[in-house]
C-alpha cells in the first residue's frame, strides 16, 4: 500500500471491526497524543468511515478512555492457565506475560501512565482505581492466596502500591534505559515475593502483637 492510501475496508464481524479501533486509535494516541489525534485520523488508519467510531464507541472520547482502559487493566491471560506450580513460579511468568504485553504496546502504555492521561481527569482516575483492583486480584490468583481473609484489606492496599513502583519501574525501562529487560523482570518478581512472603507477614505480626496476641513465628528474619 503506497503512502496515502486508505488501507481496503473488509467485511468483519462487528468485535472484529470494533478491535481493528482500538488497535488503530492504541497506535495513534500513542504516537501522538489526544489532542493531535482526531476521529478522521482513526478511521483512516483502521480502514473505517468515520461514523462507525461514534457507532462502536460514541467518539473520541470514549474511545480514549477505553485504550486507557484496555492498557491499564491486567488482561485476565496474565494470570489464566498458569502452571500447578509454585507461587514463585507462577509469579515470575505472570510478570514476564506482563513485561510481553506493555513491550508490545510500548508507545500507548507510556502515554496511558505519562502525565497527559493520569491524575487529572475523574473518569481517567476511576479507570485506574479500577485497574489496580484487578491487578490486586490477579496478583492474588497467580500467587495461590485468593482465600486469604486476615490482613486482606492491608495486603491488597500493599499490592495496590506495588502497582505505583511497576509503573514507575516500566519508565525506567522504556524511557531511561537504566533497566533492561531481565533486571525488570527480577526486580519486580522479588519484589513482588518479598511483599507477599516477609512484608505481608511482618504487618500481620505487628497488628497480633498491638492487639496483645503473639506473633506468628514467622517475621522479616525468619521467613
């Protein structure tokens, strides 16, 4: 297809349709940024007329906010079919699944975290909160620990933090270079594993002992 050209529209089921978009719109806002894309742009690029944007989304701005969305939230194939194995296995290849998705969407996730779309918009805002509730129960189901009741509130509030550092941690990466790939992967799986396995059980402890039962014998040195 020579520069220029409009890609051929083909007949697609209306999912299909919908997610050719969205891939579409994931490029553009990453390449460019909101304001420099339009609904035209979109549509040309995904091989659409125009009023099927507003058809499948609304407009641009629904649309915008579902790429923040579809970025954001863990995808469920992160954490589904992991191995019957142990919590350190299957947290390590639940992180690299996640490291495979952000590498290939690196343009659209930096602008999903960069300081256009975070923290000022209350619907962008909701998105996030919502994504770091997932993302707590996907951490939860990879490392075996869905039926944990004492301390969940503290633990899933942890893991929600967590969340701050990987994205903090994925700039480092894809922005500074002072990461690269495998030393992203350790970090965030140690890190990871240290929460679950030292610092959930260490603030476990402390809340036994305030309240004058004994702490477990587990503890930062013993675990």
């Amino acid at each position: 297809m020579t520069s220029g050209t409009r890609p051929r529209r083909r007949r697609l089921e209306p999912a299909e349709r919908r997610a050719e978009i969205l891939a579409a719109a994931r490029h553009l806002f990453g390449t460019g940024s909101y304001a420099s894309v339009s609904t035209s742009d979109i549509a040309e690029a995904a091989g659409v007329a125009r009023p099927l944007i507003n058809h499948y989304f609304g407009g641009k701005r629904e649309l915008y906010l579902e790429v923040v969305r579809q970025m954001m939230i863990v995808p469920a194939p992160v954490t589904e079919a992991l191995p019957d194995t142990t919590m350190e296995q299957r947290l390590a290849i639940g992180v690299e699944r996640w490291i495979e998705v952000v590498e290939r969407n690196r343009d659209a996730w930096l602008t999903v975290i960069g300081p256009e779309a975070a923290g000022r918009d209350p619907e962008i805002e909701r998105i996030m909160l919502e994504a770091d509730e997932i993302a707590a129960d996907r951490v939860l189901e990879a490392a075996l620990m869905t039926g944990v009741t004492e301390g969940r509130e503290e633990l899933r509030a942890m893991i929600r933090s967590f969340g701050g550092m990987l994205r903090a941690a994925s700039r480092e990466w894809l922005i500074r270079g002072t990461l690269d790939r495998a030393a992203l992967r350790t970090f965030l799986t140690d890190s990871l594993l240290n929460l679950l396995k030292l610092t959930y059980p260490a603030v476990l402890a402390e809340r036994r002992g305030s309240d004058g039962r004994t702490p477990p014998a587990s503890s930062r040195s013993s675990a």
